[in-house]
C-alpha cells in the first residue's frame, strides 16, 4: 500500500470570506417570512382555527421584530465604530484675512468680492 502526503502551506490558502455579523439574522428572518407565508396558507385551506392562526402569527411577528430590532442594533453600533475609527484628523484651517486672496495670495488694501488678480471669490460681502 502506497500513501500520498500532500503538504500546503498556509500562507498558500486563499483568504476566507470575512462572516457578515447579520448572516444568521438574515437567515432567521427569512425562515420567519416562510413561516409566516406558511401559516396564512394553511389558514385560508382551514387546516387552522383563527384563534390558532392569530396566535401563532403573533409569535412569529414578536419574533420578527426582535430580530429586525437586533438588526438595526448591530448596524448603528457598526455605523459608530466605522465613524469613529474613518474619522480623519481635523487639519487647522489656514486664517486669510479679508483683503487677501485665498487661490493665488495677492493682497489688497481692502476687502474685495473678487480677487483683482485671478478673478476668484475672495469671500468679502458687498
């Protein structure tokens, strides 16, 4: 008997796919959705009494709603991570005074509309 050993090195592997934090709630939700598309089915053939039918499509709804309520928790504790840690260093904006111009730096003895040398917006109200 001969055997075969195979090595692979780790670096070699692919990297997996990264594992989505709402994968198994959206897959709770849809067997929820089911559930619920299988209930009002069997309700109108008249395999279920209403009451049956309204209590259980209670239970389904309240279930739904704490899932979609985890949802949206995950996704604003997401939101505040991803802002917090994208949030880029706040650079000091430079001080031009009112008779200099911001685009080419040509400076005025008083506070113009329009730059007299590039014609760009100096920022002054008229």
């Amino acid at each position: 008997m001969v055997g075969l050993l195979l090595f692979i090195r780790l670096k070699d592997l692919p990297k997996p796919e990264p594992v989505s934090p709402f994968k198994h709630l959206d897959e709770r939700k849809a067997v929820i959705y089911e559930n619920l598309r299988d209930l009002q089915f069997e309700f109108r053939v008249n395999k279920i009494s209403d009451e049956d039918y309204q209590t259980t499509k209670l239970e389904l709804q309240k279930e739904l709603a704490r899932v979609l309520a985890e949802v949206d928790r995950i996704k604003k504790e997401l939101s505040i991570t991803a802002v917090t840690a994208a949030k880029p260093a706040v650079a000091p904006t430079p001080v031009v005074a009112a008779n200099t111009c911001p685009a080419c730096g040509a400076k005025f003895d008083k506070a113009l509309k329009f730059c007299g040398e590039c014609g760009k917006p100096m920022g002054a109200q008229s």
